[in-house]
C-alpha cells in the first residue's frame, strides 16, 4: 500500500512545495498500532519552513517585485 501511494502522489505531478515535478513524495509510511477509537494520528509533512518564506516588494503603484524566487514571472488573468 505505501508504494501504490507513493507512486499515486507522485503521478500527479505537484513537484517539490508544488512548483512542478516528476517526484512530490520521498516516501510513504504506513505504521498500524493498537488504539482508542477517538485518538487517531496523522502527520503530514510539507517540508522546510525555509522553503515556504518568500520576500516580496511593492512599489506605490503596486508593482511588485519577487526577489527570493529567481525566474518567478506573474501572468494576469483575464
């Protein structure tokens, strides 16, 4: 079971943090204890917090300007 979901998640195609990519996962892990029926755990991990942080300038005009993210490009939808 965890390598059909592994191979599941990574057939959709989100990348790393979602920008795009053939692996979204490093692996899936499945542990199966004994519990209480109100208590069920789940972590789910989604990377460094480092990775998530971004720094973004706005002018007066509110032109801005992504300098933590090289290539970056904004497409205004109509």
């Amino acid at each position: 079971m965890e390598k059909l979901l592994e191979d599941g998640i990574n057939a959709i195609g989100l990348g790393p943090q979602g920008m795009g990519g053939n692996y979204s996962v490093m692996g899936v892990n499945i542990e199966n204890t004994a519990r209480h029926p109100s208590a069920i755990g789940v972590a789910v991990n989604v990377g460094c917090w480092s990775h998530r942080r971004g720094h973004i300038i706005f002018d007066k005009d509110l032109n801005f300007t992504v300098d933590t993210h090289t290539g970056f490009e904004y497409k205004e939808e109509n």
